[in-house]
C-alpha cells in the first residue's frame, strides 16, 4: 500500500481515537524550544490536525502539509475558519513552500514515513536560517502491565506489517545524521488515554496497520481485542499510556 493511502479509510476513527499531546510537551516546546506566537510552523504530515491544533492554540501560524485528502480534508474540517490555519496538497520531500518561509518544522507521528534523506533537503530549503525541526511521537508503553503486554502482542499476530511501519524503527543513529551536526536535543513527557470498550476497538481502527473489515483475520482479531478487554478492564475501562518523545534541533 502506498503509505500516503493508508489511513484513507481510517480517518473517523483516527479524529475520534488517536491521542493529542500533553499541555507539558506544548510548553517545553514554546519555554525551550522557541516557538512563539509569532512562529511561522509548517506541520508536516499533518494528517487531521491533532497538532496543528494545539499550535493555533498558543498563536502560532500554521500551514499544514498533508499529501492524503481525506486526512487533509477533515483537518480542514476541523479547523474551519482559521485565519491563521492553511492546509496544502504535499509531502515531506516535496513540501510546496516557498524557501526560507518558515520558522519551525514540526512531524507529529509521522517522521517515520518520509524518505528521510528527500525530507532533510527539503526541510533545509523551506526553513528560515537559524530555524528547528521538532519531531514529536506519543509512543505506546509495551511493557510493564498485562494489558500493555497483552495488547502488544495481539498487534504483533495481527498485524500486518506492524514492525515494518512501527516508528520505534526509527533509531537514535538515524535521529543523529537527520539533524545538524547530529545535534539532537529531546525530552519525554507523560501522556494517557481512557477507553471504554468502543473506544478501545476504535483507537485499534485507527492503525493503519490492523486488518480491515474484509480481511479474513479481522473477526479473530475482534475476538481476541474483547477477550483482552474483558480480562483487563477497570470499572469498564482501559488506560493507554504513552512516552510523549520529542526530538528537535537544526537540520
């Protein structure tokens, strides 16, 4: 599947169900970071706005770059109105911007589906001198609980090409010949999510990664997801709980 495609059919659950990001991950990146009310910020893969959102919040122009329509279209959707707010057709490696145009570059869970080297001369390009790339990720605790655990695995038997397109795959050796000088600066931040059991079989949807409706794996699948509810539920919840990860510096 073309990875620009892939959430095409994901996207009502994806609003619904993905995470947004914690207000102290927002505050580092306007205390520490520098981004400021008056920063210019291109998101890139924006997907359906989660972060474009909270940067409009604290005053910032955005223009979010999103090559998939549907995702683009409900980011629009949501942020109509905006007149700080611009959504354009495009990609890490061929953003559209114009060079030197903005003051901060953000990839909130999306870095790992560029073309890194194309993205990196890219992102030299459309960034004013002096200006950052911020890469931010809620990542999923996998261990320590038999619901983090159970919920793991149920991916690594389902899925379909779950380890291939997992984020984590992105390495800290990597991290350091994207940026400048292999300067890379970061922090960790504590996120969660509360799910009952619609949410739970939603944010399950909202991976690109789960089979669909028609594949043949995809009863099992629910069956396995209940049971696993079932087992770990806590007056009708489950928590989902998340290493807020950013990484920032020049490119």
């Amino acid at each position: 599947m073309n990875n620009k495609d892939r959430f095409s059919t994901r996207v009502d659950s994806y609003v619904k169900y993905r995470p947004s990001y914690p207000s102290e991950a927002m505050d580092y990146l306007y205390n520490k970071v520098g981004l400021s009310s008056g920063s210019v910020v291109a998101d890139i893969g924006a997907g359906t706005g989660i972060f474009s959102a909270l940067l409009l919040e604290r005053g910032s122009q955005v223009i979010a770059v999103e090559p998939n329509q549907e995702m683009r279209e409900a980011a629009e959707r949501g942020l109509i109105g905006r007149a700080d707010f611009r959504a354009v057709v495009g990609s890490a490696e061929a953003t559209g911007l114009l060079d030197q145009s903005v003051d901060f570059i953000v990839c909130a869970q999306a870095f790992h589906w560029f073309d890194l080297q194309a993205a990196q001369v890219e992102f030299r390009r459309i960034l004013k001198p002096g200006g950052k790339a911020i890469l931010i990720w809620n990542s999923r605790l996998t261990k320590g609980t038999p619901f983090r655990e159970e919920y793991e695995q149920l991916l690594q038997t389902f899925g379909t090409d779950y380890n291939k397109v997992n984020h984590k795959n992105i390495s800290p050796e990597i991290l350091a010949t994207f940026f400048k000088l292999g300067k890379v600066q970061e922090a960790r931040f504590v996120n969660q999510q509360m799910f009952d059991w619609d949410g739970l079989f939603g944010r399950l949807r909202s991976s690109s990664y789960t089979p669909a409706p028609e594949d043949p794996h995809y009863e099992g699948m629910l069956r396995e997801l209940k049971e696993l509810f079932e087992r770990n539920q806590l007056d009708g919840n489950v928590a989902f709980e998340y290493e807020t990860e950013v990484f920032w510096g020049e490119i």
